[in-house]
C-alpha cells in the first residue's frame, strides 16, 4: 500500500469505489428483465434523479447579487475546472491534475495522507469496529514545498493531536481515516487553519513552532468544510451536520441539516448563520463550503448536491446554480452525480486582473 496520497485524489476514488459498489449490487440500478423478443423502449423520463430536477442557472436577482465569474470543481468531471458566468454560461475550462495552496512566500503548501504509527492507530476511538484500511489507519499532514519541489517544512497532525481527546465523531464514520483533513489556508499573520471532517474540528497552527494555539470542535461543529478567515477576523465555514453531538438541543425536529456560520474565535461565539427552515431543503454530508461577497452576500457550495447558490445577510437566495457535469461516464446515468469539491465567486477585478488586463 502506497504510504502517502493526495487528499483530493483519494476522494475521487472513494467517489468512484462508492458508484462501482452500487453498480455492483444492483441497488440502484435492477430493473425486472423484459420479454424475449420484446423491443427495447427508450426511457420516458430522465433516469437521473439530480437531472430531472433541473441543472444550469435556476434562479437570478440582478439587483442584488454580487457580480463576477463562479469557478467550481466537480469532484466526480475527470479533474477538470469550470469559470460559469452569471447566465451560467461556461466561460474557461482547466485540466488539473491536484490541488494545492499558493503561500505568500511563493512556496506551495499541500495536504497528503500517511498511515498511523501503530502505536497511534491503536488508540484511535470511535466509528464503525472492523472498517479500517487492511487493518490500517491513516492521517492528515502538511508539506510545504518550493515550486522546484523541495520540501522546506512537514507538521503530522498525529504528532499534535490526542486520539484520547480527539475520536471519530460521527459513529457511522469508517476508521480507515481519523482525521480527514478538508481544508487548510494560510493566514494574513502567516500562520495555518486546518479543519478536520472525521474530528468536526478546526486547528489554528502557529508556523513557528508547529503548536496548535487554537481549536473549535463538537459541538458545535460537525463535519465542519471549507473554512476561511474574514477580514474583520472572523471566521466563515459550511457546517454539514451528518452528526451533532448537541443535535436535542440545537433543532431536534430537523435533523440531519447542515447550516453557515461566521464565528467569532476571540470568544468562539457564532455571530451569523445561514440555516433553511425546514433543516432537511439544505444538507450536506460532505463536502462543500461557503465564501463571504464584496456586497456582504455569502456563496455557497453544497456539495453533494452539486447546488452553487448566493444568499444574502437575511438569507434570501439571489442566485442558484446546479452543476450540469455529471460523472463517472463508466457508470450508468442514475448512478452518476454531479457533486462539487469547491465552488468560489471572483469579481470581474480580479479575473481581469488574472488575465493582465
């Protein structure tokens, strides 16, 4: 078994694992044979569930969006990276092999997965008995690399963090990854953020010397994605919500939902949320994220559902999206989906300023 993997491309391949597994048992896909000699009649409606619903732009507030280009990664469209304009329009197309973070220095700062040391492994708590990975279980680390590939400094999160104080927190997680990390920016004061699906955690690293000076956790994160700092020092994230331990007392009507919060670490008070009403018209068990606008309107990514969408401070929805990709192509059209990595919005500044314009 190889020792390190990219973040991003080991979820393609569970993406993948995940649609051949269904294919393979026919959950999805049986269908009573039809008679023998019996002509083969063309579907009369769109297998695809997420298809039918509707794809491309499905709703436009001119007045009050926040104009600009919208760059989005379906996770499952064989790597490649779409610029839709505010029609919905295609506008660029990009073939990229991984993905990474530029740092202001110039260095590329990457996310990778290792194996465990056994004696780590061994104290890893939490999630389902028996789904490690042959027996192992792997983590997070970070590498920070010149563009000529040396690398200049490494943090292990198992170095840093205690399995004891730090379990799976979903109970139906696999245990082949303890801390799944998701997304990891560089701040205005040099220093990290990483969240942590697995953990429902995000850990503010000091680049001096490699501590962690700062963590929020469950509750009342869960599956927390695609974290960024604002700039008046806040924090925006796309809180998913598979599991909260506080579930009885956040909403115990509406579970499971996932939510946007923009969170105060000072005090680690949350200061605004995006929420649906009825919880269950907004979920996400995986991916996605959120992204504050010049005019205070916020984007969002909901990932699984492939749904890109632009809300306002009350939450009104002023633009809507839904990903028209769609894939594997090896699979058939009801098992294929069209699901989003990332999504971020850049005004038309800063693609022509992108361009040298």
């Amino acid at each position: 078994m190889n020792q390190d993997l990219s973040r991003r491309r080991l979820l393609q391949l569970g993406g993948g694992l995940a649609a051949g597994l269904l294919s393979a048992t026919g959950t999805a896909v049986a269908q009573s044979p039809a008679p023998s000699g019996a002509p083969t009649a063309a579907p009369s409606i769109e297998p695809n569930t997420v298809k039918r619903r509707g794809t491309g732009r499905r709703g436009y507030d001119p007045q009050r969006v926040s104009p600009g280009f919208t760059l989005s990664t379906p996770l499952l469209g064989g790597g490649q990276v779409y610029l839709v304009d505010m029609q919905g329009d295609v506008v660029h197309t990009w073939q990229l092999p991984h993905d990474g973070r530029l740092l202001k220095n110039g260095n590329v700062l990457l996310l990778g997965a290792q194996e465990l040391p056994d004696t780590v492994a061994s104290q890893v708590q939490g999630g389902l008995p028996g789904t490690e990975a042959d027996g192992r279980i792997w983590a997070d680390y970070l590498v920070e690399m010149t563009t000529s590939g040396e690398t200049v400094w490494t943090w292990r999160s198992w170095e840093h963090l205690d399995p004891a104080t730090h379990p799976l927190t979903l109970p139906s997680d696999e245990r082949a990854f303890w801390t799944h990390g998701n997304a990891v920016i560089e701040l205005d004061d040099g220093n990290l953020l990483l969240s942590m699906r697995n953990l429902s955690t995000i850990i503010r690293i000091n680049r001096q010397t490699d501590e962690i000076e700062w963590e929020l956790g469950p509750p009342p994160l869960a599956g927390a994605h695609g974290v960024n700092e604002l700039p008046n020092g806040n924090l925006l994230l796309f809180d998913n919500g598979p599991y909260r331990v506080d579930q009885l007392r956040v909403s115990p009507a509406a579970a499971p939902f996932s939510r946007v919060l923009e969170i105060n670490p000072a005090t680690n008070e949350i200061v605004w949320t995006y929420q649906e009403l009825l919880g269950w018209n907004f979920f996400s068990a995986l991916l996605s994220n959120a992204q504050r606008l010049p005019n205070e309107n916020t984007f969002i990514n909901e990932g699984l559902a492939g749904r890109l969408f632009e809300v306002t401070p009350d939450g009104n929805v002023v633009w809507e999206y839904v990903n028209p990709i769609f894939g594997p192509a090896a699979v058939p059209d009801k098992l294929q989906s069209n699901m989003v990595f990332r999504a971020y919005r850049y005004t038309p500044d800063q693609i022509a300023a992108a361009r040298g314009t």
